[in-house]
C-alpha cells in the first residue's frame, strides 16, 4: 500500500518537479525578484522618504505618506506616488547593478565582455 502511495504521488508530482528542474532559473528569479521588490520598498519606506519628510512638511503636509494635493474634487495621493517613484527608481537601479555583476563576472552563462 505505501509503495502505491508513493508511485501515486510520484506521478502526480513528477510533472511538476520536471517542469521546476528544467526552469530552475527562472523560479529562482522570480523569487529573488519578489524578495528584492519587498526589501527595496522596506528601504524606501523607512529611510528614504521619513529623509524627504521635512520637504513634504514644508509643502503643507503633516507627513510623506498622507500628503495629498486637493484639486477640484479630486484628491492626488502625492506622498504616495513619490514614494512609488523613489521604490521603482531603486528597484531600477539595484537590479541594474546585480545583472551586470554578474555577468561580469561571468557567473551567468553567456555573460562577459
């Protein structure tokens, strides 16, 4: 019985191991990518923008992350989108300098000058 069991669950998950094996590199990238995406705005939320918060005091607001800017009607979550700006520009520039990293120095096949 357990040797059926296993040859059941061999089968049902050997597709999957197979399909994991063979994209290796990209399951690690995405990973990595998504571990990289939650530092980078950890770093950006609590160091670089309570930096910037005396300019958005200056503005008017009472802090980054609630400045708004009223206009007619509509209120524009500004704080907000700085501090999306600020993470995506770091996230930018983190991944730049790890991909040439590595491929110059050649830990990625294909990469070197």
């Amino acid at each position: 019985m357990t040797q059926a069991v296993v040859q059941g669950l061999d089968s049902a998950f050997g597709d999957a191991r197979s399909i994991i094996r063979k994209n290796f590199g990209l399951t690690i990238g995405v990973t990595l990518g998504f571990a990289t995406k939650d530092f980078v705005k950890g770093i950006v939320d609590h160091f670089v923008m309570p930096l910037l918060n005396p300019l958005f005091q200056v503005l008017g607001g009472d802090s980054w992350d609630e400045f708004v800017i009223n206009v007619g009607p509509w209120s524009l979550p500004v704080g907000a989108l700085v501090t999306d700006v600020v993470t995506y520009s770091v996230l930018v520039i983190a991944l730049y300098v790890f991909i040439n990293v590595f491929f110059d120095s050649k830990l990625i096949s294909g990469g070197g000058k």
